[in-house]
C-alpha cells in the first residue's frame, strides 16, 4: 500500500523501496563493491511481492548507483568523492599553466577528468541568456554544450554562451578543443581580459531529463548554476549555464572584507 503525499497521491510501494535503498547507498549503509540485496531477500525483508522488487529494482538501477551482473546480480557503484569547487577555479595563473578551470580542479582533487563535447554551434539566445548578454533576445550566439565526467561518472552539464561578433574571429572556439587553458584562455588572447566571474547557485529537484543525463535517481538534487564571464570593459563575453549533481560538489568562497 502507498503512503501518501502532499498532494494527496500515494507513492507506489515500488518507488518507496527504490528510495530505501538508493539511500542507503548514498549513506554509506551499502558501500562501493558490496551486493544489493538479492530479489528473495528484498521479498522477505519488505513483505512484497517479487514483480514490486523487481520494479524497484528498475529504479534502483537508474540511479546510476548500481551495476548489474549477469548471474550475479547488482553491485554498488564506486562514486567519486565530493570535490571541492572553489572560488580561485578561474585564476589566471591556470590558464596561463595551459589548464581549464574543470581539469585544474579535477587534477587538484586527484581524479581522473573528461570532457564530452555535445554540441558546438549557433543558436538563437534564450530570453535570460540575451539579458545576461546584453543583446536582444533571439540574436546568434555561440552555443557550446559539454558533459563532464569524473572517475567515469558524470557529474555535470555545461553550456556556453558567447555573443558572435566576439567570437567569429577566434576558430579556436569553434572547434573541441579550443587548445591550453580553454575558452577563457583564448578569449584574454584576443583582448577580452577578464575583471570578475559572477556566479548564481540554485538547488532544486533534477527534472526527469536531467537526472538521466547526468545518472542520477528520479527527483535528486542538483545545482543549477548560471555565471557570467565580465571583462574589464565591464562586458559579459560568455555566459555559462551549469547543471551539477548536487551530492557530488561542495562550494567554497573567498569573500573580501572590504568596506
């Protein structure tokens, strides 16, 4: 029998076991390696029926926390461990280094990193992007969409956006690899120096989509965080539209103590 919600629909008996034991994964209870609980031990442990473990199962394994082997049943996943996101991410001496702000933190943090490049190309500006970038909405701009991985795992969505006229003479930025330091790099190399880096951080539930992309449980947590890339002419060149797994960062600011 479900147990009910806010709204006044019950939750499927299935989807509440799911959550039971993606929890327990996620709390450490099932460690990286150990075996899920086989369908005749969940049986007898819930007081269900086979075909309810079984979906519950489906669930479970589109956590992305799980593997499934055949004869040998579901084993807990290795996540990676929480890394750091720092405010000194951008700093100059990175990229003068050769090393975008992803790969310095990965390397930092002692993982392995990679980069998936979705998409490269033009788009029409989303009224928030347009605002952001000051130009009206539905203008061309160039649109690059990456997904991150770490340890084989991924963990975050990007997409940039960059106004065309500052863009169409730099073929760097339209190609995978935009070469030593990334976009940003080869920005300050034809004279957009940047002043500040203005991040916006929201959590929220991740929308069915999302928590696919990104091999998460349906409704985890992400953080939606948009940044706007400001030269020292006060434009913004570049705004990036990040989507993170939210169990798998932790943020930490410098702040000044300025008057």
């Amino acid at each position: 029998m479900g147990t009910a919600v806010g709204d006044g629909r019950a939750v499927p008996r299935y989807v509440q076991i799911a959550d039971e034991i993606v929890q327990q994964i996620r709390a450490g209870v099932l460690k990286a390696g150990d075996m899920v609980p086989s369908e005749s031990e969940l049986v007898k442990r819930y007081g269900v029926s086979g075909g309810t473990i079984r979906k519950a199962m489906v669930e479970v394994r589109a956590s992305g926390l799980v593997e499934t082997r055949h004869g040998k049943g579901s084993m807990v996943k290795a996540r990676p461990p929480v890394r750091l996101r720092s405010s000194d991410r951008f700093r100059r001496s990175h990229r003068r280094g050769g090393k975008a702000a992803y790969l310095a933190e990965s390397e930092q943090a002692g993982a392995t990193a990679k980069v998936s490049v979705l998409y490269i190309g033009p788009m029409e500006a989303p009224e928030e992007i347009a605002e952001r970038l000051d130009v009206p909405t539905g203008t061309q701009v160039l649109a690059r969409r990456r997904l991150y991985f770490r340890n084989g795992v991924p963990v975050e969505t990007a997409t940039s956006y960059l106004p065309w006229d500052v863009v169409k003479d730099i073929p760097e930025l339209f190609a995978e690899n935009p070469g030593g330091g990334g976009i940003y790099a080869r920005l300050e190399d034809h004279g957009h120096v940047f002043a500040e880096f203005v991040e916006t951080l929201q959590a929220r539930p991740a929308a069915k989509a999302e928590a696919s992309e990104l091999a998460l449980s349906p409704g985890a947590s992400v953080v939606h965080l948009i940044r706007d890339a400001v030269t020292k002419e006060g434009r913004v060149v570049e705004v990036c539209d990040t989507l993170m797994a939210a169990d798998q960062f932790v943020f930490s600011y410098r702040i000044p103590a300025s008057d």
